[in-house]
C-alpha cells in the first residue's frame, strides 16, 4: 500500500537482526553462566572428584596419600601446647628432614627402617628441657659443653629402648604423621576451589572450617595438598607425592655412638 509506514526487511536482514539479538542476550547474562556457548562446567578438564560429596572428597583423598610412595611434608603443627616446624620427606623405609620449635631449637632426623638418628649443632644439645631444670640463662657445665661440642653437627642414634624414641620416630613416619593430620572433624563440606602451588584445589572442611580444612587437588591423582588443622593447631603443606629420595644411614664418620640413651640436656 502506497505510503505505508511498514516495509517489509528482507530475509537475510532478518535473519541478522536475529542474531544480533542472540549475541547481544549471551554477552548481557554471560557474567551469570547462562547456555551461550560458556564453560558451565567448574570440573571440566579435572579428575572429577570436585563432583563426589565432601566425605567421598575426603576418602579419595586419603586413599591416594596411603598408596603414594612418598611425600614431602612441610609447615607446622601445634601439640601439647609446643609450635613445630616440620620439613620432612617421608615413606615407608623411613624419612628425612628437619624439626624445630621455640623450646628445643633446631634438629635433624634420618630414620632408614627402625634406626633413627639425630643431628644438632651444639647449642641443642646444651639447651635446658623446660622441665624444671637449669634456668635459660644459666651457662651449661664444662662437663656438658665439652659433650655438646663432641656431638656438634654429628648423627646421634637414638636408642630403641630411650623414652624419645617413639615420640621422634612419629616424626619420620608417613603413616603416623598422615593419620595423624588429615583427619576432619565436626560435619563436612565443601568450600572453594583456590590454586595451591599452581594446581587447582578443592577444599573439604569440617563445621564451615572449625574442624579444619583439606584441599585436594583437582588435577591427576587427588592428592591433599595443604592442610588446615582444627582450632587453628598448624597448617602443613603436602608435595612431591610419589618422587622417590635417597635415605641412607650415616657414614660412621658422620656419627657419635651416646650408648643405651640420649644425652640428658
């Protein structure tokens, strides 16, 4: 009709408008993850497990510390009221690697199966136990420092039958050690999906993190990789899982025999 108002669009201007419309939709709602041809999928490209409940998180992740061969363990942990630094490589033969904490100083450990030694500078070795003993300011006894420099940068064995045996010995075996921190407590759930060293995480906690947190990776084998202990006793990162490590007893040159029982300082 002559002098209408409405023209009719060809179809291809149509079809285009159409488009647009499409494209100008998707981009206007793609901040809110609609299906516009965006990754929908937070586990796309991961192993998975980010999609089981946060108990079944957990058990992988335990199943696969217990298979691994080894693990390098570092951070700290809070127990009976004493900070420790721990920087330990751990397996089944044994461990090496490093302790310390503000009342005992620094000190080494080596166990290759049920011998385990101890290294520390002099220092250490003259340092009071807390117990009730000399005061911190006291200087130790000639008798004592002529020991202490005698064991100075030297591999102690610590005897089977000494008290500190078993307590040092926890410190080198992966088992003990793992038992002992990754367990959560209170309800689980599931948190956020940080990057731990570059690896994409999730993270597993109990009572919204009161009972602690785990975050297991989301690439490959679900290792946890860092840990957040309850109550806020320590927080321990967990790496290297399954690369093997030299663990050889010391050279006898490298070692002072003390007898039936550590040195008493």
């Amino acid at each position: 009709m002559r002098g209408s108002a409405f023209v009719t669009l060809p179809r291809s201007l149509s079809r285009l408008g159409r488009a647009a419309f499409s494209v100008a939709l998707c981009v206007g709602t793609a901040l809110a993850l609609t299906a516009c041809g965006g990754d929908e999928d937070p586990d796309a490209g991961t192993n998975g497990v980010g999609k089981l409940s946060a108990a079944g998180i957990e058990k992988k992740a335990k199943t696969a510390a217990a298979s691994a061969d080894a693990v390098r363990l570092a951070g700290t942990v809070v127990t009976d009221g004493q900070t420790y630094k721990l920087n330990m490589s751990l397996k089944e033969a044994g461990g090496t690697g490093s302790v310390s904490s503000e009342a005992l100083g620094t000190f080494e450990l080596l166990r290759v199966g049920d011998e385990l030694f101890m290294k520390a500078d002099a220092a250490f070795w003259t340092h009071p136990d807390g117990k009730g003993g000399e005061d911190a300011s006291t200087p130790p006894s000639k008798a004592d420092a002529e020991a202490a420099e005698k064991l100075d940068d030297k591999y102690v064995k610590v005897p089977e039958d000494d008290p500190a045996y078993d307590q040092l010995r926890g410190f080198t075996d992966k088992s003990v050690l793992l038992d002992g921190l990754l367990g959560l407590h209170g309800k689980l759930g599931k948190g956020d999906r940080p990057e731990i060293g570059g690896v994409r995480t999730i993270e597993v906690n109990g009572s919204d993190g009161a009972g602690g947190s785990l975050n297991v990776s989301l690439e490959g084998t679900p290792y946890p990789l860092q840990l957040a202990r309850a109550g806020g006793a320590g927080t321990v990162t967990l790496t290297d899982w399954g690369k093997d490590f030299p663990l050889e007893a010391p050279a006898k040159g490298e070692t002072v025999d003390y007898g039936t029982t550590l040195p008493s300082t």
